[in-house]
C-alpha cells in the first residue's frame, strides 16, 4: 500500500487531508513539525511527502533539503504565500510540485496520484523509458542515472529534465516549454528553476564525453547536443 506523509502543524488540515487519501486507499501518517517528520522519512520510507513551509522550529524549507540530501522521496509542498519566490524557491530545492492554500482536497489528491504517476517505479511489464549515449544511460523505468558505468543519486525532477532533453537531441527547448512539458503544471513565476536544475545536471555530467553535452541556446533556451 502506497504511504503518505502529511507535515503540516495545521490538525484539521491534516485530518481532512488524512480522511481524503485514505478515501483513496493511501495509507496516511501524519506529523506536525519538521524534526519529527525527518525521524518518521528515516524509520518509515513513505512513498510521497506532503510538506508544509511554515512549521514550527524546522520550516519546510529545511526539511526538504535535509530530505534532499539522501533521497529522491517525492516531496508536494504546501504553501499559505503565493509569491513566486516561494514557488521557485521550492521548485530549486527540489519539490516536485506546490499547492498554494487554500486548496481544495480532491485538487490535492489528483496532485498526489500525478506526482506518484511521474516518480514511482513502473510495472515490471511496463515499456522500459530509456536513453543510451557515450558513457550515459537514462533510465526512467528504474528512475536511475548511469554515468561512466556508476550510477549517480539524481533528485527525479532533474532525470526528468535530462531524459527529456535527450530524447530530443539536438532539439532546443525554451525554459517555458522546459516548465510545461517537464514539470507537468501550471507555473506562474521566474522560469530560473530550469537553470538551477541545469547547473545541478552540468556539476553530474561534466566532462563525461565528447560526444553530448548540455549546451545553452543563447536567448532562447537549451538543447542536448549530441554528435552523429
């Protein structure tokens, strides 16, 4: 069974969120700060994260990063603000969406099944999703990046990026069409999150082959380059 985990020090939020995932069939654990909810990831493995900003003690924020660090847990933030600095902020941290509050319950859990749709592993009957270049294999099957035959921790929504891309070599995409076709929703904000996750993708790849490579597309966007 699918586990969820709510952070949020809101109770009724977390209840009414509880009631509605288990309507469909998540099994639902729920904790109402930052500390306990990093103990909880490390004894319990949940499935998907659902992580409020404003928490006592430990906010969001650093709870996603701390996650971040060792895992590639799927992470829906919520957030009271909807300032764009919190959805870029969010999005560069490496969540993989955001609600703004307040939102509507069924909204949330058709965000929880999209989100779990894009990240967890696919059936073993299922089309295996892969790329092969020069000393690289994408694999979004298994969600694994090789490089030079070692495999390499890369947070999902940057193995999306990088698949995406390289199923289009040579292709350029502008950071909006990045936006659209990767991260799968409606964003509203400052399109640099797709830089920072390009940065992020460069620090991994750099120097692996002569034969791609992530290139920037002056004024209009990115491409992967890859030769004949």
């Amino acid at each position: 069974m699918t586990k969820i985990l709510i952070v949020d020090d809101d109770k009724n939020i977390c209840e009414l969120l509880k009631l509605y995932l288990e309507k469909e069939g998540f099994l639902v654990s729920v904790c109402h700060d930052g500390a306990a909810a990093l103990e909880y990831r490390s004894a319990e493995e949940p499935d998907l994260m659902l992580l409020d900003i404003m928490l006592p003690g430990m906010d969001g924020w650093q709870v996603c990063r701390e996650v971040r660090k060792t895992s590639n847990l799927p992470i829906i933030m919520l957030t009271a603000k909807g300032e764009t600095f919190d959805k870029v902020l969010g999005l560069e941290l490496g969540a993989d969406d955001y609600i703004v509050k307040p939102f509507d319950n069924k909204e949330v859990v058709a965000r929880v099944k999209a989100v779990l749709r894009r990240t967890m592993h696919a059936a073993p009957d299922a089309e295996v999703k892969e790329v092969n270049f020069d000393q690289l294999r994408v694999n979004m099957t298994r969600y694994e990046l090789t490089v030079a035959g070692k495999k390499v921790d890369t947070p999902p929504k940057e193995l999306e990026l990088l698949f995406h891309l390289a199923s289009n070599p040579n292709r350029v995409f502008t950071r909006d069409q990045l936006l659209d076709e990767v991260w799968g929703f409606e964003y509203f904000g400052d399109s640099r999150t797709v830089d920072v996750h390009i940065k992020r993708l460069r620090e991994k790849l750099e120097g692996v082959s002569e034969q791609w490579g992530l290139k920037t597309v002056w004024g209009v966007g990115y491409k992967f380059e890859a030769k004949d």
